[in-house]
C-alpha cells in the first residue's frame, strides 16, 4: 500500500498556484514608460489598410492544360453517355447469365444419382443422330435434335410431358391463328364490293 506523506502535499498544491515573476533591470537601468495600445492598434487583430482592399476572390484564368480537358470531356460525352445506357441495358442480362453458371456450377458439383450415365446416354443419341444425317444440311439439323429429345423423354419424363403440354399449346395458338389469316386472305368478307366491279361500265 501506498501511503501519502505530509511534505508532498504541499509541493503539490503549490505547483498549481500561479507565481508572478518580476525580473529588475541590471545596472540601473530604469524601463521606459510605454502607455498600454487599444486593441484595435495591434496588428494581430486588424490587416494592414493595402491587404483589405485586396482581399477579393478573382476567378485564375484556364491554362492550356485546363482548355484541354474542358475540351475533351465536352468531345467525349456522347461517347460516355451511350456507354453507360448501354451498360445499363446490358448488366441485367450479363447478371442473369453469371446466375445461371453459379446454378448450374452448384447443380454439377452435387448431381443427382444417375445424371451422368444418363447425359452420356443423351450426348451418345446426338452423335448417333449426326451420323445418320449423312447428306442433307436439314436431316444433320432434325435427327439430332430429335434423337435427343426422345432419348431425354425418356429419361426425363415428367418434365418433358410439362414442355410438351406448353408447346403444343402454343403451336396450336399460333396454327389457328395462320389458318385464321390464311383463311380472310383468301376468302374476303362479302359485305365490301370489289373496287374493280365498280369502275366497269
């Protein structure tokens, strides 16, 4: 334990008293009596008269240097302007293709039991199908595709009686739509008479 002694507390309460030190001038010398200045005198508080008119902001002039980016940036801003709408336009799509390689990276890092065998399987009926499709540009197009499709069918098959349903639905849409067309431009509608019978005599 530490024990105060009564000498140092002394010391330290006069540390902290503010003592007034005179200093006498040597050799009798007497100081010169010099009246206190007004506040607004010292030059600490006030600027010399030549500094307060002087003291306006002015604008520097441009350097060539200056002229030049002012320049530059004014030549490019069509330029940055279409970058960035396009850029814009472009990242949703660039996100949803990364989305996508993360799914799919995450979907092959722990497949499903068998998915291997059966993409061989799949891949092989491709290859199958381009070497049947000797000759013509449309069979080398038709019978892979088609192989494939019926080889994933087959493998797939709740999926791809779900794409089916859809797609038949929309073929059906768009072949009574044609047949709808194709039928009103070649039967016209009997209520309107045909120019040609009307400027014969």
């Amino acid at each position: 334990m530490l024990k105060v002694t009564g000498s140092a507390m002394p010391v330290g309460a006069l540390s902290l008293l503010p003592i007034t030190v005179s200093a006498a001038a040597g050799d009798g010398e007497k100081e010169p009596s010099t009246a206190p200045l007004p506040l607004d005198e010292l030059s600490l508080y006030t600027a010399p008269p030549q500094q307060r008119q002087a003291a306006r902001y002015v604008e520097p002039e441009a350097g060539q240097l200056e002229e030049t980016v002012a320049t530059l940036r004014k030549f490019l801003t069509p330029y940055t302007d279409w970058c960035q709408g396009t850029y814009s336009k472009i990242k949703p799509k660039v996100q949803s293709v990364v989305r996508w390689g993360n799914d799919t990276y995450i979907y092959l890092k722990d497949p499903p039991k068998d998915f291997y065998p059966r993409a061989g399987v799949i891949g092989f009926t491709g290859v199958l199908g381009l070497f049947l499709a000797r000759g013509s540009r449309i069979k080398k197009l038709v019978y892979p595709a088609g192989l494939m499709t019926v080889s994933t069918s087959l493998y797939y098959p709740e999926q791809a009686a779900a794409i089916a349903k859809s797609t038949g639905d929309s073929v059906y849409d768009r072949a009574v739509r044609g047949y709808a067309a194709v039928e009103k431009i070649l039967n016209p509608p009997p209520g309107k008479p045909d120019e040609d019978s009307e400027n014969k005599p």
